[in-house]
C-alpha cells in the first residue's frame, strides 16, 4: 500500500492519467495515450487488492459508478463495444480499465494492449475531453 500511486495520487500517476471526478466509492481517471479513445480507469477510494475484500456496500457503489462512467462513455465515444480490464498485477490497487473498443480500430477482437502507437491530446483536447466527460456523469449520476 505504502507503494501504491493510486493511494498516493503522485507524479506516477499523474504521468499516465489525469483526474477527471472523485465519486462516493471511487475517483475516476482519464488516460493520457487515447489509442482507444475515450479509456479511463476507475479506482477504488480504500487500498483492497481483489473484489472479495470489498464490503457488499462499497462493491456494490463502486460498481455503479463504474457502470455510470462506461455509460458515459458509450453516450461521448459510441465505441462499438466496451472492455473491462482488472488486472492488479503491477498496480495492486482494486481498479477498472474501460476501454472503448472500436471495429477496424486498435485491438479489435482481442484484449487490448498497451502497445503500439500512442495517440496523446493536446493539453487543451485532454481538459475539454474531461469536461465532457464530467457533465455526462453528472448527469447520469443525478448529482
């Protein structure tokens, strides 16, 4: 835990990702390389590694959000599906990537990859991408 940029919110962290919202269970992030555009990450507030450590109470609110960012997300990109991702080798943090995934496009038909060509935003592009993003969730969330 001591390690953990997602508890610590550092320069690791910030190197990938940018803050988009902190929810009641969760903070949401945006990822920097948009090779599949509209890819966030969304991270558990408490330090637990795997799913079964999670009170049904906090299991349950964070996978609402998670299924309120994938949602936004579909209303913002229209990927033609959406993956999920948890791994927590590295990174031992509870977290879900979301990753828009669309036909012809980067991975199609296979789990997505870090690799290959990265696509980074204008610092403007990336603070307008995470504003709409916000006001989706927003309004999804009622809040």
């Amino acid at each position: 835990m001591e390690n953990c940029f997602y508890c610590a919110r550092d320069k690791r962290l910030l190197a990938i990702m940018e803050p988009v919202c902190r929810l009641d269970w969760s903070r949401v992030y945006f990822l920097r390389n948009q090779r599949h555009r509209g890819r966030c990450v969304v991270a558990l507030h408490r330090h637990v590694r795997e799913l079964y450590e999670m009170e049904p109470e906090e299991r349950n609110g964070f996978f609402r959000e998670t299924a309120a960012v994938a949602h936004a997300i579909a209303c913002l990109y229209k990927p033609d599906k959406i993956n999920y991702a948890v791994y927590g080798d590295l990174v031992s943090h509870y977290h879900v990537h979301i990753v828009p995934k669309y036909k012809n496009g980067p991975d199609w038909g296979g789990p997505f990859s870090d690799g290959g060509e990265e696509r980074l935003l204008t610092p403007e592009d990336l603070r307008g991408e995470i504003r709409q993003l916000q006001d989706k969730l927003q309004r999804i969330l009622g809040t």
